[in-house]
C-alpha cells in the first residue's frame, strides 16, 4: 500500500449541449402572462390601425388612435389601407332587410314606439272620444241637478 492519496476528481466543466438543471421547467408548470414590461409587437401600430378601422376601439384608446392621426402619417396611412381592405369586403355583400320585429325594437329603444307611417296623419280622427267625454259630463250635470232639486 503507498502513503500516497489520490487527489479528487476534478469538477466537471458543464457541458454547453445538456440544459443547467437549476433552469429546467417543472413539467406541471402554468406558462406566465407577458409582464407589462414586455416590449410593444413589432405589428402594434397596423393591429391598432386595424381595431380603429373596424371601430373596435372606445373611450380614451379610440381618442388617442385618432388623435394620433394628425401626428403619425404612417399610422394615417395604415388606417388608409385598412380602410380600404375592409371597404372591398363590402362590395361582395347583398343588402338584406332586418326582420320586421328587430326594426321595431330598435325603434322602441331609440323612443320611437310607433312605426313611421303607421298611422296616417291625413286620416281625421274618430268622433266617439269626444261624443263619449261630452255624454259623461252631460250625465254628471243631470246627476248634480237631481240632487240638489230634492225636496229637503
């Protein structure tokens, strides 16, 4: 037997092929959200032309797209093109008439609960309303009458 140790193995340098396992991805993991701090796509500004295009924006984002117009002239020019992509879409479509009830409803939501039209405003209006009204009162009068005429 030698007095001599063997020294210890030397550390292995990492293999740049084979994955650090203090990064590996446990396999149940949920995939994150972007953070907000993820940099704008590179499509943003014709996505947001597009969305303008289409009226899908509101509020304070739709003001501040078309504010922008006066500003940016390549955004100006991107909404342009969609304008005009979505505008031949259009050409291919038949006009169709909505149903009678949803015009009505619509009519009723905007306060306007008759039809146009539905009633004719040439037409004179019917007697008996009034007949009726003065037939009541001739019939409150004449009951007025006989009770104030009874004796005592």
């Amino acid at each position: 037997m030698s007095d001599e140790t063997t020294p210890p193995p030397a550390p292995k340098e990492p293999d740049p092929k084979e994955p650090d396992p203090k990064d590996a991805v446990p396999k149940d993991a949920v995939p994150r959200d972007p953070a907000p701090t993820d940099p704008v796509p590179a499509d943003y500004d014709e996505i947001l032309a597009a969305e303008l295009a289409l009226g899908l924006l509101e509020g304070e984002e739709a003001a501040a797209a078309v504010a922008r117009l006066s500003a940016d002239p390549v955004f100006a020019e991107d909404l342009r093109a969609w304008q005009e992509r979505l505008a031949g879409t259009a050409l291919g479509l038949t006009p169709v008439m909505a149903p009678a009830r949803a015009r009505q409803r619509i009519r009723e939501k905007l306060g306007h609960a008759a039809a146009p039209l539905s009633v004719d405003p040439l037409e004179k209006p019917s007697r008996w309303p009034r007949l009726l009204v003065v037939l009541a009162l001739l019939a409150v009068g004449a009951a007025i009458w006989w009770v104030l005429a009874q004796p005592g």
